[in-house]
C-alpha cells in the first residue's frame, strides 16, 4: 500500500478494503478459505515455528492496505499454515497506533483474516505484569479489557456488545489444555512511553492485571465482525518493577522470544479441538 494512501474513513471502507486484501491472500495461498487466524506480537514470531505445518510465506505489504510495522520483534510476513486439518493465517507482526497509524488501520490484518474465512481468531501480544504473582515468561488468558487508547477501529454507527468479547468457549479450551495459566484484565495504552509509578497504581486500582500496547482494537474488529476471539498477553517484564528497577527492552524482548515456541504448541493444541 503507498505511504499517502489514505486509511479508510469508515468502518464499510474499511471493510470492503479487507475484502480485496482477502481475495488476494486466498489467491497467494491457493485456499479456498482460512478456518482460524493468528497474530502474532512482538518476539513472538518463533511461535510460527511449533505452531503448525507451514504451506507458503510471503510479505503482508504486498497486499492491498498492509504496512509493514516498524516496532522491534514484529515481523511483514504472513503465513499460511496447517494446524491439523485446518488452514490458519498467521500475520508475524502487526502495526500500532503509536507507530504514527491510525486505529481503523491497526485492525486491517484482522478484517483481511475474517473476510478469507477465518471465524476463529488468535491474539497474542507481549505485556507487562501489574501483579506479583504474574512472572515475567507467563502467557496470561485475556478475560476482558480496558481501552485507554482514546479510540476505536469503528468509524461510524457501530455499536458492537463486548460483554463477551473474548469467547468464554476457547478460553475454557485453553484452560483444558494447560490448567495452570492465569486469566487477566488486559489494559491498552497508546504508548510507546511506559506508565509512570501513579500511573501504575491507577491502573491497578482500576483492575488491570496485564498493561500493553495492542490487542484491544484488534478485538473491537473482530467482534464486529462476528469471530471468536483468543487473546494471549505474554508477559514480558513485571510493570510494577520498574518502580525500583529501570525497564530493559532487550531482555523483555529475550523473555518473549525464549517462550514463543511455547505458546504455538498452545495455541495447536486450542485450534486442533475449537
């Protein structure tokens, strides 16, 4: 997509364009549909790997509205995979608002998903910890969200119900397949700037148990959309320790990326049963 193409206005706009990057996906991938889609968050790429049998590969942005994201640990590609006996798309990366991109674009790869198919839909995206008994390394099930972003990927008169907009069924799936995950509050922020200490408290009072920077939009589409949606935070640093201890990206991004093939062997395991 050109750099001064405008993203779309509306919800219809944008979805009309995930149409046509979906057509162009099926062709490339030679499927007549996707039963599930993937995205993956920042140096959780190597989750691809235990994830499923990999068909073909290719650049997102040579499709209609993709950008390539510019965030370290996130990824152009997108897959076309076998998990079992169905088809799953995983996009190896994503773009953030904080990246200078409208929210309607952060949800483009979702739509594009859903629109070849996909009725099944799996975020992921690493995350920091508000509580202490959430380690660093520890993927947490998203039971609900709190959207700090100050935006929306619907433009228009959409009113979309999310009191249950991470599907109570797939969670339970993930808790047959490993009893010991926790299950959290996922809280958005624009970012890219971490949250001060009174920040912190906040968002604990408010009942955030994971802080991150993705996730949230993408599901506000995808609920819209009518999928069922699976959101996964890896937690990669404890939140509230950067109060005593400065925040080191590199070593974040190393615990993410150390346990991403831990989480493609759960997210087979929850898309060979859904």
């Amino acid at each position: 997509m050109s750099e001064t193409e405008q993203p779309p206005r509306t919800t219809d706009e944008a979805k009309a364009l995930a149409a046509t990057a979906a057509k162009d996906l099926l062709a490339r991938a030679g499927a007549d549909n996707f039963d599930a889609m993937v995205v993956l968050g920042s140096g959780l790429t190597g989750a691809a790997d235990t994830l499923g049998s990999a068909d073909i590969e290719f650049d997102s942005t040579e499709l209609p509205g993709f950008h390539a994201p510019t965030a370290v640990g996130h990824s152009p590609k997108v897959r076309s995979m076998w998990v079992g006996e169905k088809r799953v798309a995983v996009f190896m990366g994503r773009v953030h608002v904080y990246e200078g991109f409208e929210a309607i674009q952060t949800a483009h790869a979702v739509r594009t998903g859903i629109a070849a198919g996909a009725r099944t839909v799996v975020l992921t995206g690493s995350a920091g910890s508000l509580r202490a008994d959430i380690a660093p390394g520890q993927p947490v099930v998203v039971r609900d969200h709190i959207n700090l972003t100050s935006t929306s990927p619907l433009k228009g008169a959409s009113f979309v119900d999310l009191s249950e907009a991470y599907s109570p069924r797939l969670r339970q799936i993930v808790h047959d397949a490993d009893a010991t995950l926790a299950e959290g509050v996922y809280v958005a922020t624009v970012g890219p700037q971490l949250q001060t200490p009174a920040e912190l408290q906040v968002l604990g009072q408010a009942g955030a148990d994971v802080v991150g920077r993705s996730i949230v939009l993408e599901t506000i589409a995808a609920v819209e959309m009518g999928a069922e949606v699976l959101a996964l935070a890896m937690v990669s640093n404890d939140a509230l320790g950067t109060v005593f201890h400065p925040f080191e990206s590199e070593r974040a991004l190393e615990v993410v990326e150390q346990r991403a093939p831990r989480l493609g062997s759960l997210i087979n395991r929850v898309l060979t049963t859904a």
